[in-house]
C-alpha cells in the first residue's frame, strides 16, 4: 500500500493511504485529464497499468480511478516505475 501511494503521488495523483482496504481511489491528475474513461485508458495504452475508471462507481466517483494493490510487491514495483516514465513523458 504505502509504495503505491507513494509512487501515485510522485506522479501527481491526490492520495491519502486507506486504513483498511485493497483499493486506492485517488483523484486523477490534471496531466490525465478529469475523465475517468479516458484516463484509464490511457494508463493501459501508455504505462500498461490497468485501474477501473471511477465513474462505474456513480457519478460522484468521476475525476477519480480505482487502484488495486492485491498483487505482489514486484508487480507494485513494476507499475509504479512505467506509471512514473509515463507521467514524465506525458508531463513534456
């Protein structure tokens, strides 16, 4: 949990760690855009990191995307490091 907050925030995502949960639920960053749609899918196309868009969870959900971190430490590690390349790439 904490090194997927931490690397959701390096790459400017609004997050506070959860207390008890498997999800982050972090508002999506202005270099992704405010649509949840489209940012998960641009984080599969481009950082190959899959999350659920927010908006399925009602429309207060919008603006955010779901994370999951229920996987090993190494597959945090990998999405993390192409979410960060592909934050700074997208950030130029």
């Amino acid at each position: 949990r904490d090194r997927l907050v931490a690397g959701l925030r390096a790459a400017g995502f609004s997050i506070e760690p959860p207390r008890a949960a498997l999800y982050l639920f972090p508002r999506i960053p202005s270099w992704l855009g405010e649509d949840s749609r489209a940012a998960a899918r641009a984080l599969l196309d481009g950082a190959r990191v899959a999350t659920v868009p927010g908006i399925v969870f009602g429309p207060d959900g919008e603006g955010h995307l779901r994370f999951s971190f229920s996987v090993s430490v190494e597959m945090i590690a990998g999405g993390v490091e192409a979410l960060s390349a592909f934050a700074h790439a997208s950030a130029r």
